[in-house]
C-alpha cells in the first residue's frame, strides 16, 4: 500500500517509515520544510508538503493513498487544548478525503482515554465520552466519521520512548536539570505505562494492516511503572537528588506538567496483543533512563 503519514518527521513516524518500507509498503510523509523532505528522501520516502493548519494539504495527501496514518500532533502542553481541538479538525479533514472509500485510517490519541475508574488500568475497551480531558478530541472526531463510514482505528500511546526520548518523562529531565531535584508527587507511588518506539511503530503498522473500524489499540509494554522509581532512575543519571513534594505544593513544582505528574497512567494492552498478535519485545523505560547524561 501507499500510505499518508503524518508527523512523517517526528519521533514515532521517524520509526513508522522503515517500519512500514520494510514491510512492502511506500510512504507520502507530510512535511514542512525543505529539511524534511530531505530527510524523508534519505529514509526511503516521498514528500508531501503541507502542515496540520492546511488543510487542503491533508486532503490532497490523501488522495492519491491507499491508507492514512495520523500521528502529527503540536506537543506545546501550555497550549494544549487549542492542539487537541486542531488535531480534531486535522482528523476531520483526512477523513473527508477517505469518503466513499474502505481505505483504512489509524489516529493518534492517549491511554488515558481508556480510564475506567481512578487506580485502575486504562482499557482498550473504555471510551467515556463525558471524561473531561483534551484528548478526547481526537477520538470524537474519530468517532464521527465512523459515524459516516470511514475505516477508522485509534492508536493510544503510553510513554514513548528510547535513549534519547520518554514521552512525558522528558520535560520531568528538563525540570529536574533546571531545579536541581528530580521530584515526584507524594508516596511516588502512581504509576505510568510505557512502550519503545520500534514497538509503537509496528503497532501503527499492524493497526493499518489488520485493524478494524472502530478499534482502539494501547502502545503499552509495561503496565505501569511507579513515579517514584522513574524520578528516582532521573536523579540517578543527573546527579541530583530524588525528592518528594506535596500535593499542595506540586502546580509551583511542575508547572503545567502538575496535571500529569500526580496522575495514573498506568494501562493494559491484553486486547491490543491478541487482537494485532503485537508482541512488544523493545527495552523498558528505566533502561531507556540509564542512558541520559548529566
């Protein structure tokens, strides 16, 4: 298949593009720049140019694919629900450009968006569409076009990661550089799931070949890892001390990232693995965080 990729020089789809080469696949990666169309070239890639704001530029990406995979999205989190609702209008737009057609969409959203109840593991199965978080517009947009009959699948993600990059985790390594701590809320003892990036990728490309309309897959190797052993493998690698702060106390600590720090993100992916036979087989976060630097 010829596949439409958006976010075509981002983190995960920098590891979808071999990942779907590798499996007969060719790749029209949607970028802004003359620098990314260089380096889709040297990946074995076409370049569309265009941007998430364009949206003819979704659409005539579209056109001539046989298949979409949306992962592009404006990780600015002070500005975070403007980017969920231009991911929402992002979504709406490709899939305009699938109408009429079987040609399979896999979108991009969180695990959070599988929350059952506080503490538990995030669900493949759970879509609460009253759950007051951002995010849930990417997935309403997905449901209404399959509402309007486009092959359309969600993928979740965990915290991706790699050596050189850990989804959430990052701006926590930044934080903890700057203030000299590496900090975590409380008993640190809320947990946080994760998944590599060459896992994540193979997710994305088996949800484009083998998912079904209306499915939700969860990127996540590990269930759930302890904040406190996360901001403890930081402090580790930095030099610093690993420190607890107060519930209270965790908005001037965190900033904008106190939502998350204090939050469960833990999720199973059992549906996930027997649905696509997705056996992730990459390193684990911690080890990931043994490789930053100082």
């Amino acid at each position: 298949m010829r596949i439409f990729l958006t976010g075509a020089t981002g983190f995960n789809g920098s590891k979808i593009i071999p990942e779907l080469i590798n499996s007969g696949h060719q790749v029209l990666g949607l970028v802004r720049s003359d620098a990314g169309r260089e380096a889709l070239q040297r990946a074995g890639a076409q370049a569309h140019r265009g941007d998430l704001e364009d949206l003819e530029s979704l659409r005539a990406g579209v056109a001539g694919c046989d298949g979409v995979i949306h992962t592009a999205f404006d990780h600015d989190f002070q500005h975070f629900a403007a980017n969920c609702e231009k991911d929402r209008i992002a979504i709406l737009a490709l899939g305009d450009a699938l109408a009429g057609s079987d040609r399979p969409m896999v979108i991009t959203s969180g695990t959070a968006m599988g929350t059952v109840a506080p503490g538990q593991p995030a669900v493949e199965s759970a879509f609460n569409r009253d759950y007051q978080h951002p995010r849930m517009a990417s997935e309403l947009a997905a449901e209404e076009l399959l509402e309007r009959g486009i092959n359309v699948s969600v993928a979740r993600l965990s915290q991706i990661h790699d050596t050189t990059r850990q989804g959430l985790v990052s701006p926590l390594i930044d934080l903890a550089r700057a203030k000299g701590v590496s900090a975590y809320v409380g008993d640190g003892m809320n947990r946080w799931s994760a998944a590599h990036v060459t896992d994540t990728a193979r997710l994305f490309r088996l949800a484009l070949e083998r998912g079904q309309p209306g499915a939700r897959y969860n990127a996540t190797a590990e269930e759930g890892i302890e904040m406190r052993q996360i901001a403890e493998a930081v402090g580790r690698n930095l030099g610093v001390p690993a420190v607890s702060v107060a519930q209270e106390e965790a908005a001037a600590h965190f900033g904008w990232l106190q939502i998350f720090a204090g939050a469960d993100l833990s999720a199973s992916s059992a549906i996930t693995r027997k649905l696509l036979d997705w056996q992730p087989t990459g390193p684990g976060l911690l080890d990931s965080l043994a490789h930053i630097t100082r």
